[in-house]
C-alpha cells in the first residue's frame, strides 16, 4: 500500500524537512509517493489546498489560524499537527538606516533590545520621513515579530512606520531601490540582502523571541479525516526528516539539494548560513547566532497550543480579529499536538509531556521528560515578556492598552 | 452587447496570454481593459487606475501584496476583495484549475463580475491549450532534428543507407524498451563526447 500525497510548499529555506523527506528517502521508507509542488504566493497555497489540489502544504503557522477564524474569502477548513522548525527569520535593513541606527548606537551583535532603541531614536529625529518596512504576509510571524519588536522598543507599528507586503525574492532589491527600508523575512532572503544588495542585519527572530515557531505543517482538515494512516505516515517521515535535518554533517548536502531548481533553486552559499547559524550580518562580518533556525532539537516540530494562542493574540493585538472566547477555542484547536503524541508515541519520540507551556518562562535551555534526553528554551521574548496560554485575555488586554 | 463601465484591471506577466484576455473582455463589452505586465510598482499603479476589477493569473507572486489590500487600504482609495462565488464551488474550482485569481472592489455585486471571471477562465483555458500544442510542435521539430542527426552518424561511420540506419536506431530502441529519440540522443551524445567535431 502506497499513500499518495501532494504537498505545496514555497521556495524558502525553512521547507528543508519536506524536501528532505522525499529527497533522503524518509517518505518512500514510509510508502508515501509525495510530490512537491512549488508555489510562488501564499494565496496559491491556500487556493490549491482549498480546491484539493493539495492535501497538506509548508505554510505560515498563522496562516491555518486564520483561516479557520474564516478570515479569509477562500478558507479551507485546516489541522496543524505538527511544525517545521523553529524560528529562521531575521530582520534586515538598507546600508543607509544601518548607517543612522549605527549613528543611534546600534550594534552588529544583532542585540533585539539595543537595535530596537536605535531605530527608535532614528525615527524620533526625523518623524517626517517615516522608515517603511516589507513582510510577506499580513498572517505570518515575520508580520508579528516585527511588530512585536517594535512596539516593545516604544515604535508605534501602525503610526510611526509603514508595514507592507512583498514577494519575499523581491526585497532585496526594493531595498536597494529605496522602495523599503527593511524587512522581516525568512532564509535565504535576508542573506541575499546582505551578500548580494548591501544590507544589514538588525537582528533576529531568534532574538526577539528564542526557539519561537515559524512554518508548519498545514493539513486539509477533510483530507485529514479521510485518511488517517497517510496522515499517520506523513508525521512519521517528516520526524525523522527532522532529525536528518538537524544534523551538522548533513548540512552541507541539504543546502545543496535545496539549491536545486525545484526547490529553493538558489545558491548554497545562501543556504548555508541559515543551517550553520553562522550569519553574514553586513560589511564582511560573520556572527554566531545561538538557535537561528532549528529544525529538530527543542521539540522543534511539536505544535504547542500556546503557539497557536500567541499568534491569535497578535491578530486581535493588531486589529485582524475581535477577541472572544469561541475565536480563541477555533484558534487553539487547529493546532493538535495530541495527533502528533499519538503517531510519534509509538515510534518511540521523546516528546513534551503538556501541550502548551508558559512562553518566555525558560531563560536557559532545560531538560524536560522523564529520560533526560529532551531539552526546551530557552524561549524568552527579548523584552521580559510572558504568555500564559491559560491566561489569553489578561495578556491580550495587557498588550492593547501598551498600544494606547 | 451593450458596454459595461466596470474598469477591468489584468495584471499578467505574460504578455500575449494578458492580450488574449483584453480581447475577449473587450468582445464581452468591457470596453475599459488596462494591462499591467511589469511587476514594477505594482501597488501604486493599482492605486492610480483604480480599478473595480483585476484579474490575475493564479501564479503571480504578487498576489500576497494585493490581498493585504484588504485589510490595509491606505494605499489604494478603495478595498479589494477577492471574487468568491461561495454559492458556486465549481467555477471556484475552475478558476483555480485554469490558473486565474479575480478581486472585486468591495461592495461590487458579484453578478455583474461573474461572467469576466467566465471569460477569463475560458480565455486562460484556451491559452494553455495552445501553449501545449505549440511546446508539442516544438518537441517534435526537435526530435526530428535529433534523430535526423543519429541516422546521419550512423549512415557515415557504418555505411548504411537512411532507410537501414533508421531501422538500426528503431530496433535498438525496441531491444531496449526506450523511445528512439532517447536512442538517437545517446548517440548523438557519445560520439559529441569521442569526437567533439562528429556530431555536427
């Protein structure tokens, strides 16, 4: 018996697990025939999935959310059960408003609290001439952690900026055109800015918000339910794609195989210093960040329900939903860690014995589990903050009177 | 017919696929059709035409920017939203199967949108077609081309009349379970690679 699945994805770094399922070999080993289909728009995802033309998809962990709250015209209903990685993005701006934050104290350590003040005292100086940042998508962690660090730097994300969306290959050179200013993107796009367009880190996904969740494994919610054990299979071959993924040695091959044409179908330089955490920041200088993206260790593909719960919280923060009750149970139930305990149980996989967890409560990495070998966090917002899944309301009536 | 006053924007970066499409909606009595096929400061021309209605193919990559113009219309007069018939799967289904993606300025009656997203898919439809029959064409020209050059090879290096190296080519490919052009091309190939001035 073998499981047909076609999945979409979109040319990023952080689609290694699906391609290196089929790629190594992890798919086949399960009796899956999954053909990758690449797409160039998130819409295209979400109007392949909704007509059936896919039947699971790489997609932007907001985005099933949303579409489950029927935010969008065309929402197929979705299931989360299981993520991609974690984090991967980083925030990049041109060598000019490198130059001013630099002139305000920013430094290249990629500091989320540091650079956040300098930026800030970049606008305050000239409030006329507004900075305009690109995202990819109004429902993406790139839109919410851009926000988040700039709210939390004192920068009034609606006012004292503008936030538009762009084709993630194209912001690199609107950002050499001046069109934009920066932008919060995923791998290899930030980079490529600053090999190839003359850009600057300003920092990190990873250091806004350690080990935070990025893209996720998107499921037809009626395929889902009319196939199970391929569904079941799927979950098997893209753990152990995770963990091919996650180790050193084999990250040279997976940059390699993710420049080809039909996948990223850029340079493995590009790749590279996503997967070895060894980034070039702008000017020549190369630094380390600690868990830039991280597709294994951690839990790293286990769908926290307090992940789908902060990402509601930020689309009621910024004005995409009202809050209720039943919008906040919709959000919480898309994501279904107990689908992935249950399939991985039996193979064996160390995982979290809770399915939400307090965010930013671990400051240093610590051994969860009865076996010691799983390790979380840290996972600290960079500004102290903490989301307790049990407490929504609270945090989300904190942070709309922060916008105030 | 009588002509519509619905300004009707088609943003495609295939020309030609983009022309097909402005023809037939002009036929159809739009007789306000405006093209964009460069990706070039696409919000602010959306925003100068100010149009009540585009039509996109499905695989533009810009698709992400125009549907943030739902909730954030500051760069455009009026907000876009998609065009989705939810009392009709089928032409949701169509749509996406010819590859064609519409957006309606907000508060526009679906009905008086429905038969361009008719045309549209008709017209994307068409033009598939026709690139497939063109790209068959071209693959058989190229075929001939190749087997043309093997039989040549083989008429020089072993003798052989046309009619004898054909059929050499033809049983080697039936012998081997291939098609004769795969034959043809490894051939052309190797000798390419034993005597780079052979295979010309």
């Amino acid at each position: 018996m073998t499981y047909e699945i076609t999945a979409g994805f979109v040319p990023l770094l952080d689609s290694a697990i699906l391609v290196a399922a089929r790629e190594k070999g992890f798919a086949e080993k399960n009796s899956i025939a999954l053909s990758l289909v690449r797409e160039r728009s998130w819409a295209s995802i979400r109007d392949r999935l909704a007509v059936s033309h896919f039947n699971v998809a790489h997609i932007l962990g907001p985005m099933p959310i949303a579409f489950n709250l029927g935010l969008d015209p065309l929402s197929p209903k979705m299931i989360v059960p299981m993520a991609l990685g974690l984090g991967g993005n980083a925030v990049t701006v041109s060598a000019k408003l490198w130059r001013a934050m630099a002139g305000q104290g920013a430094m290249a350590n990629l500091d989320a609290y540091n650079n956040g003040q300098a930026l800030r005292g970049v606008i305050a100086a000239k409030p006329s001439d507004p900075p305009r940042f690109g995202v990819v998508h109004p429902y993406s962690g790139h839109n919410y952690e851009l926000r988040y660090w700039l709210a939390a730097s004192g920068i009034d994300p609606d006012r004292d900026i503008e936030i538009l969306v762009l084709p993630p290959p194209d912001m690199g050179d609107a950002l050499a055109e001046g069109l934009i200013d920066g932008y919060c993107a995923g791998e290899p796009w930030n980079t490529y800015g600053v090999l190839n367009r003359g850009a600057h880190l300003a920092t990190t996904k990873a250091a806004i918000w350690k080990s935070s969740p990025e893209k996720v494994l998107g499921v037809n919610a009626g395929w889902a339910e009319a196939h199970p054990e391929a569904l079941s299979a799927l979950i098997v071959a893209l753990e152990e794609a995770s963990r091919w993924c996650g180790r050193a040695e084999n990250h040279a091959e997976l940059a390699d195989i993710l420049s080809r044409p039909a996948y990223v179908g850029r340079d493995s330089a590009l790749l590279l210093p996503a997967l070895t955490g060894l980034l070039p920041v702008g000017g020549g200088d190369i630094r380390a960040v600690q868990d830039f993206f991280v597709p294994q260790a951690k839990a790293a593909t286990f769908p926290w329900k307090s992940h789908a719960l902060w990402f509601y919280t930020q689309m009621v923060r910024w004005g995409q939903i009202e809050h209720s009750l039943s919008h906040q149970q919709i959000a919480a139930e898309t994501y279904r860690p107990d689908l992935y305990r249950n399939v991985l149980k039996a193979q064996g996989v160390v995982m979290p014995s809770a399915s939400a967890k307090v965010e930013g409560a671990l400051t240093v990495e610590t051994p969860v589990g009865s076996s010691g070998t799983l390790s979380l966090g840290p996972d600290g917002f960079f500004d102290g903050g903490l989301f307790d899944p049990d407490a929504v309301g609270d945090y989300i009536a904190a942070q709309a009177k922060h916008l105030a | 017919m009588k002509s519509s006053s619905l300004t009707v924007l088609v943003i495609d970066e295939n020309r030609i696929r983009a022309s097909i499409i402005e023809e037939g909606l002009r036929e159809g009595g739009y007789d306000q059709v405006r093209i964009i096929d460069d990706m070039h400061g696409l919000a602010r021309r959306i925003a100068e035409i100010n149009p009540d209605v585009i039509v996109i193919d499905l695989e533009n990559p810009n698709r992400d920017m125009l549907e943030s113009f739902f909730q954030i219309s500051r760069a455009i007069q009026r907000p876009i939203a998609m065009f989705v018939d939810k009392s009709d799967e089928a032409s949701i289904e169509a749509a996406v199967d010819a590859g064609v993606s519409a957006y309606i300025v907000d508060g526009l009656k679906q009905e008086r949108v429905r038969p361009i997203l008719k045309m549209a898919i008709s017209r994307f439809n068409a033009f598939s077609r026709l690139s497939r029959e063109l790209d068959e064409t071209r693959g058989e020209l190229e075929n001939r081309k190749i087997i043309d050059r093997a039989k040549g090879l083989l008429m020089r290096s072993r003798g052989l009349s046309e009619e004898a190296a054909y059929a050499l080519l033809r049983k080697a490919a039936m012998n081997q379970n291939r098609k004769i052009v795969e034959i043809a091309q490894s051939l052309v190939t190797a000798a390419s690679l034993l005597d780079p001035g052979a295979s010309e």
